[in-house]
C-alpha cells in the first residue's frame, strides 16, 4: 500500500510507526496528551 495512504488522516505521521488505528495508548498520549479519544481513527 502506498504510505501516503495509510497515513491519511494522522496528525503526526513523522511519529507514525504503523497505521494510525495501530497506536499503542502510549504513542496516542506522546503525540495527543490526554485527550480522550484517538483523533486519527475517528471517522469523521
């Protein structure tokens, strides 16, 4: 797959190790802090 798509909708894909539903909560936090929810998975 090409990466440009698998890294559609992240706000940090510099920080991206995967695809943005693979973020372990501790990656979330680093890039997000405690806001609730993953802003990258979220359909909008």
């Amino acid at each position: 797959m090409d990466e440009s798509k698998s890294t559609k909708g992240c706000e940090h894909p510099e920080r991206l190790k995967g695809k943005p539903g693979e973020c372990s909560p501790e990656q979330i936090e680093e890039c997000h802090g405690d806001a609730p929810g993953h802003c990258c998975t979220e359909k909008k």
